[in-house]
C-alpha cells in the first residue's frame, strides 16, 4: 500500500521456503500479477510436509548495487488434514 492506503505494483518476488530438508529448503516462487502475489504449492511438494513442517514466505528486492534484501513476510508450520475423522 503506498502512504494513502492505494495499492501498489510488487517491485519484488515473493517466495515461500519450505523446510522439507532442513538445510536446503525447498524454495518456490508466486506469480506476481500487479498488486498480487499468488503462491501454488504443488501436490508433489506437499505430499512431502510433514505436521510441523516449517514454512517462511519473504519477499526480495533488487538493490541498485545489485545486491539483494530479504524481507520476512510470515512464518509457520503445516497442520496437514488428510480426510480423517475430526
């Protein structure tokens, strides 16, 4: 959002890193359309995750120098439901 609450185009990506291995994430990257970004995991990928899996989304910014800053944006971990009884 810019200082008027207008939404504005992402002049970044957006990824989430998945911890499936814990010392080489699984990193996939969203689409980004404008003001959006839209993340689709696939099932390959969750098939993988465990409960408490962990999970961090972060966007990065391209630097004039060209160099690269990471932002956390959220962080979590996977509570799979895989159809069984509540």
């Amino acid at each position: 959002m810019d200082v008027n609450g207008k939404p504005v185009d992402w002049d970044a990506t957006v990824e989430i890193a998945i911890g499936i291995e814990r010392f080489a994430p699984t990193i996939i990257q969203a689409a980004i359309s404008g003001n959006q970004a839209a993340l689709i995991i696939p099932s390959a990928v969750c098939d993988q995750v465990r409960n408490s899996t962990a999970w961090r989304l972060h966007m990065v910014v391209a630097n004039s120098d060209g160099s690269t800053t990471t932002t956390p944006l959220a962080v979590g971990c996977f509570e799979r439901d895989d159809g069984g009884q509540p």
